[in-house]
C-alpha cells in the first residue's frame, strides 16, 4: 500500500477512531495514548507539507527555439524560502513539442532553508514544427514520513518554437555561394549598390530620389546623387507563394508542409553558406525578412516561416513582379510555388526577366494535384502529366535549376537530387 496514498491515510484515520472507540469503552487509558499520539503524528504531518509548499519557489529556463527531433534541455530551479527544511519534493513539467508532454523530476532532499537548487531535464522534439507552450509548472512536497503531499501549480508559461528539420539542397551547390568563414572582399570601389559610399556624380534619368545627394546639389547647383560601391557578397532571394488557392492536403502530407520545409531548407543552407538572405512571400498581409546574413538572421527568417499560412490573394508571379526591382545583378532568386497552376508560357517571361538583371534562378514547384483537394479538384493524369512536362521542359531551355516536389515521394531525397535538379 502506497504511504502517500488515499487508502493508506484513510486506515490511518480508521485506526485513530478504533482506537479512541475501544479506549473509551474498556477504559484502557494505554488505547486512549496509542490513539492521541497518532492523531498528533497526522495533524502534524498534514501541517508540516502545507507549511514546507508555501516557503518553495521554482521556475524555469529553456531555450525558445530548436529543431525537429532535437533534445532540449530544461532547467528548474526550486528555491526554498522557509524556515524549515523540505524534503520528497516532486516537479511536473508540461512539455509540449514532446509526445510525453509531462516531464517528473524528484528531489528527496532535504533542502535546507535559503538553498537554491538547480535541477535538469531533457525531452525531445518529437512533434512536428511549430510554436508550442511549455508549463505549468507542479510542484508537489511531502512531510518527511511521506504521510501527505501538497501541491501548487505555477502558471509560468513559455514559448518554445520548434522548426523544420533542413533537408540538404542539391540545387545550391551550383549557384555560386560562398562558405561563410572564408576570407572575402566584401565591396569593390567601383559604382555599385552596397550600403559603402564612393562619392557623388550628376543625376541620370533613373536615379532613385532618396539617393539625391542634397548638399551637393546645393553648392553644386545642379542635381546630384549618391554613389555607392558594389557588393560582392552572394544575395539570395526567396519568393514564397502563400496564395490560399494553392492550398491542398492536411498535416503532413499538405501543400504547406512541403512549401515550409522547402523554403526553411533553402533560407537555412543559403545563410550557412555566407549569402546575404531576403525573404519575400505575401499572405492576408505581406511577409518580408530584409537581407542579412549569419545564423541569427536565418532563426529570425525560419521565426517567419513557421507562422506564415497559405491565405494570400495575390499568386506568386504578381508578388515577384512588384519586387524584381530589389535583385541585384549577380545574386540568386529561388522561386517556390505552391501549386502547378502556372502557364509555362508566364514561367519562362518570370526566368528571362531574371536572366536580362543578370539574376540566377532557381525554381521549385509542389505539385498541389498529388495531395488531397481542398479548394479545387486535382487536375486528370493528362492534363497533370502534360503540365509537367511543359513547365520542366521551360526549365531546361532556361537550364534553370529546378523541380517538382509530390506527395508520392520522400521530400528530402527530391530535394537532394541533383540529377533533377540540373533537369537530366
């Protein structure tokens, strides 16, 4: 029989009873003791566990992003705050991105007053991506015969976002990044677009207002602009397409699933690799991440992703044309589309539109009829095959990177395939 349990103590209490009825009745004033003491020994237990729970203190440290499948570590820290010392304290954690979600940690003590102690404990991101909640928080003290236990909750409440895993992106190897911890010339001083300045020349017909050099145009008399140097770093731009007509499927086997864990491949590799990343995407309200580059701007872009849903209005196309004027020449742009619901003829005009700014492309399209319809019905085996075929035989012209993801196969190893890639 478990000492902290219900029954245990309802004997306990039984036997007080008993033995107060039976000293009362033969007059035996050894029953009458027997039964005072332990009455005594639980009233005092009972008070000693409340007592102990309202001096303990505890809270918790975590960190706020990891990956699928990644082992996070959780610190409590229990604090006791009393006079006296406590002893079988026991912490439960709710730990959402875990299939586990109640995480037990015992400490038996005793821990003595003013101590602080630091526990740990490990769980997994076994769960999917997204944002999921860590806590409550339990905890839970015995008196020191085990005979009660009390319990408080703490309402401590954290954010813990788990991102997808990144998959290795073969496309990339061709497009000319640069590892990140290589020596690299970051400008060359000749007239180019970086945030360096190099001097001041007359107004051309073109010129950007805002680069107006306005003191110049002042001593001068005449309108004069900004020029700035050009920047060798490698850009890359990714195009997101976020419109609600693209959506099909559910969990895991969903156009959105496909579309984020690609997007977060290429954004995540593209900065492991030096780039300077942007990303570009329109929802019910429009997504941007401006450039930056390093390991904290690719978490603040995956951030993005993982709370981006498939609600825009407007397609892939319109939003690139509103914002081919941010590519540099010699960067990168990755198109991704959520859907075949594309012309071959309108893709091929979007890749010669790239290729006239001097802009690589590389194109990546989910294949929306290979997953359960929501929206609209799944295109008939021709016609699909047919749209296939026309859209990567664009690619090809173009000896454009690219490839059409389905839900028939593992996404990881199309994404790895380079022969495809390279449209063989």
């Amino acid at each position: 029989m478990d000492p902290s349990g219900p029954l245990y103590r309802l004997f306990l209490w039984a036997a007080v009873l008993l033995l107060a009825v039976l000293g009362a009745a033969t007059g035996a004033g050894a029953l009458l003791a027997l039964g005072a003491s332990l009455l005594a020994l639980l009233v005092v237990s009972f008070a000693r566990s409340r007592r102990a729970l309202l001096g303990l203190r505890v809270s918790r440290r975590v960190h706020t992003n990891a990956f699928e499948d990644d082992a996070v570590a959780v610190e409590l820290q229990l604090e006791n705050r009393s006079r006296r010392p406590a002893a079988l304290v026991d912490l439960d954690d709710s730990f959402g991105p875990s299939v586990a979600d109640r995480q037990l940690v015992l400490e038996p003590g005793p821990l003595l007053p003013g101590r602080r102690l630091r526990l740990l404990y490990r769980s997994f991101c076994s769960r999917g991506w997204g944002e999921y909640r860590v806590g409550p928080l339990g905890l839970r003290v015995s008196d020191p015969a085990g005979l009660f236990s009390a319990r408080r909750l703490f309402h401590q409440l954290d954010t813990l976002t788990v991102f997808p895993r990144v998959h290795p992106i073969g496309a990339l190897e061709r497009l000319g990044a640069r590892a990140s911890l290589q020596s690299q010339e970051l400008v060359a001083s000749r007239a180019g677009q970086s945030l360096s300045y190099l001097g001041v020349r007359d107004y051309r017909s073109g010129d950007e207002v805002r680069r107006i050099h306005w003191p110049a145009t002042a001593r001068r008399g005449e309108l004069s602009v900004k020029e700035h140097e050009t920047d060798l770093l490698p850009y890359f731009t990714l195009f997101l397409d976020l419109d609600k007509r693209s959506r099909a499927g559910t969990g895991r086997k969903s156009t959105l699933e496909f579309v984020v864990r690609t997007a977060v491949s290429l954004v995540w590799q593209a900065c492991a690799r030096g780039d300077v990343v942007q990303l570009i995407a329109e929802a019910d309200k429009p997504v941007y991440v401006p450039p930056g580059s390093g390991e904290l701007h690719a978490t603040q872009a995956l951030y993005e992703l993982v709370r981006v849903r498939q609600d825009g209005k407007r397609s892939l196309l319109d939003v690139f044309e509103q914002h081919r004027p941010l590519l540099l020449a010699g960067s990168t742009a990755a198109l991704l589309f959520g859907s075949l619901a594309i012309e071959p003829l309108e893709l091929e005009a979007a890749i010669e539109a790239l290729h006239a700014r001097g802009v690589s492309a590389l194109v990546f399209l989910v294949n929306d009829s290979s997953f359960v319809p929501i929206d609209r019905w799944q295109l008939k085996p021709q016609a699909l095959a047919q749209r296939c075929s026309a859209l990567l035989g664009v690619l090809r012209a173009r000896r454009v990177p690219g490839a059409i993801l389905g839900a028939e196969a593992d996404l990881a190893a199309q994404l790895a395939r380079r022969e495809l890639l390279e449209g063989a």
